[in-house]
C-alpha cells in the first residue's frame, strides 16, 4: 500500500519534469505551468544552443554557391515578393535553425535531420492580443525525435514539425508556414538566376557536405535514432512522405509512389493538387560524403488551377506538360514554354518527411494509394 501512494504522489512530479538522461544542467525560465502536453515527453540531450543556429546568415551568389556546392545538392528553396533564397540542407544539417528574412519578411528555415522536416516558418506572430517578433534557438531536446525550438523572447518550447508552441507563455501559437521547396542547387538557380544561397560563412567550424547520419534514410533501418514510440507499420520508418493539409485533414504521398509516375494529379477534400517529380537530388542522409549519394530526386507540390481553369501534367523529356494547352513548366511551377508562358502555379504548402516522425504527429493521415 505503501509504495502504491508513493507511486500516486510521484505521477504529478514524473509528468512536470522533462526527462534528462544526460544530466544536462539547465536553467530555462520558461513558464512550464503552461503546456499542452506533458513535460516528460520532451528528452533533454543538450545545452540550449548546443548545435548553433545560425543568427546572421551570409549568402553567396550563383557564381560563388556553384563553385562551393555541387548541382544535385538539396536546398530549400523560398521565394517572397521575387526575391529568392536557398538553404543548403549539409548547412543546416549542422545548425538546424537559420534566423534570417526576405524581402522585409522575417522567417526561421528549419531542418530536423532525424525526422528530414525541412519547414519555414515566419517569425512574426500575434498571439493573444499581443505581437512578437520571434528568433529562434535549438533546446537541446527532442519530442517524438524532432527538433524542439525555442523563442529568445519569451523561452516557449515550440514543436518544428508542427509549428506549434507547446510549453510556455506562448502554449497554444501557431507559426504561419512560409511555402517551401526541397530541390536541387541546380534546379533554384534555373528558376532564380539572381537567387541567393546559404554559405558556409557561419563563424563556426564544420564539416559542410559531410552527413554524421551514415545510411540513416535505408528503408531498412527499422528503428529511427532516439525515437521511443512504437513505429507505425503502414509505410516503411525511412520511407519519404510528402503532406497536403485541408481544413484540418491530412494526405500523404509516399516519394515512392511519386517517383514512379513522375505526376500524380489528384484532388483531396475539394482541393486540387498536382506533384512533380525530378530525379537528381541527391539525399543528405545517406553517404558520408554528400556529394556521392543516392538520387532520391526533388517533389514540389501545386494548384493545378490557372485563371480558374484546371489543368491536368504528364512528364515528358521536355519537362511537365498540361494536357490542354501543351505548355511546358519547370519543377517550381513555372511555365517556361508554351501558350501559358510566364504564368506560375500557387504552391501548395507541404513537407517532406519521413514516415515515422509524420504517423507520431498525425496517425490519423489519409494515403495515397492508386
């Protein structure tokens, strides 16, 4: 009976601490009082900041970015206003945080290499009655195996994969996700010649182009690092998903499935959607050496709808093509030949994720399946 009350007495102080098996020393201000979710689902393995983001990036030109990176390396890709910028993923492998803005509009790119969730978020957040301007650190601590951010104005312990402020003053924000694109070096500067990339001038000292995450994304491995869930059977743990979103209700696409037909044309709770597909990017976390690794290719995603009229795209030597008027459009939605010239599809907002980390956050997700 004894050590049954004992037990009941330690579930409250097991449930408002998060789990330190490292022993990290932390001293967090954060008002953990405030959370929706409890505190020992988070794993402290470090020093807030303890993997350096990167607080004021410098960029290189075409000329410099394709001298220092080669063509099939994967980048994120973000346009604003006609400016463009990418973020080489062997960077933020190292920082997984860059701080920085576009065209006036502040934004944090993010990478979760455990997870491969490369999202974008703006900084700019109103909240209560209240506007912030947020930067943002690496905690040190990880939930479901994905980065846990967190804001330097008010400590809150936010969730990348979701964008969603899960301890402190803040519980309960949402970031706005800025559209992205993961594709090649070569292929931003095909659509953004005037673009500007990501250095390795970060003032610290790593081995850019190297992956400390040897084999990590062989759809073999079964057990993803630091993941203590039980691993959703339905697709593959390494297998890439990318995700759509409407009114709440999510879809998946297995990178499997996409990269097979090239195009998928599809339509998900009213809302069209169109995949495309390309084949050189290579992947960050297989080989050491980046540059020598498998092709998984690039998977952008857009509405197919141009002046209210609805297209449909096969993929042909020339590029994607629509059926109705035979234009020719690039991986990032542009249409570079043809009766539509000039005219751009709206990008879809979504992710590209692997399939563990996706059904800890969402198991409730729509599959793709033709």
């Amino acid at each position: 009976m004894k050590i049954f009350t004992l037990f009941l007495v330690l579930i409250p102080f097991l449930m408002s601490a998060q789990n330190n098996p490292r022993n990290v020393e932390l001293n967090w201000k954060t008002d953990t009082t405030k959370h929706t979710v409890p505190l020992n689902e988070f794993t402290a393995l470090m020093k807030p900041d303890g993997i350096p983001p990167i607080d004021s990036p410098k960029f290189w030109d075409k000329e410099k970015a394709t001298v220092n990176y080669f063509e099939h390396e994967p980048v994120i890709a973000v346009e604003i206003g006609g400016k463009a910028k990418a973020y080489p993923l062997s960077v933020l492998m190292f920082h997984e945080i860059a701080n920085d803005e576009i065209n006036g509009v502040p934004l944090t790119a993010t990478y979760c290499p455990l997870c491969n969730a490369a999202l974008v978020f703006d900084r700019r957040l109103e909240f209560e009655g209240k506007e912030y301007l947020l930067d943002f650190g690496v905690s040190g601590m990880l939930r479901n195996s994905d980065l846990v951010m967190w804001d330097r104005q008010t400590e809150s312990w936010w969730q990348q994969f979701l964008g969603e402020a899960l301890v402190g003053e803040l519980t309960g924000a949402q970031l706005e996700i800025i559209p992205s694109m993961l594709i090649s070096l070569n292929e931003f500067f095909e659509s953004y010649p005037n673009g500007l990339v990501l250095s390795t001038e970060t003032g610290i000292s790593r081995e850019y182009g190297t992956n400390p995450y040897t084999s990590y994304d062989n759809l073999e491995n079964k057990q993803p690092r630091l993941f203590k869930g039980e691993v959703d059977e339905r697709l593959p743990a390494m297998e890439r998903i990318i995700d759509i979103e409407v009114d709440g209700k999510y879809k998946i696409y297995p990178l499997s499935e996409i990269s097979k037909k090239g195009v998928i044309n599809d339509n998900f709770k009213g809302q069209p959607v169109v995949f495309f597909h390309t084949e050189k990017t290579v992947s960050v976390l297989d080989e050491n050496n980046i540059s020598k690794s498998k092709q998984i290719g690039s998977v952008t995603a857009f509405d197919p709808r141009i002046d209210d009229k609805l297209l449909s795209f096969k993929k042909t030597k020339k590029g994607f093509i629509d059926k109705e008027t035979g234009s020719v459009w690039s991986i990032t939605g542009k249409c570079v030949s043809g009766e539509l010239e000039g005219k751009e599809l709206r990008p879809v907002p979504h992710g590209n994720h692997f399939a563990f980390a996706w059904f800890a956050f969402h198991p409730e997700s729509e599959i793709f399946n033709n």
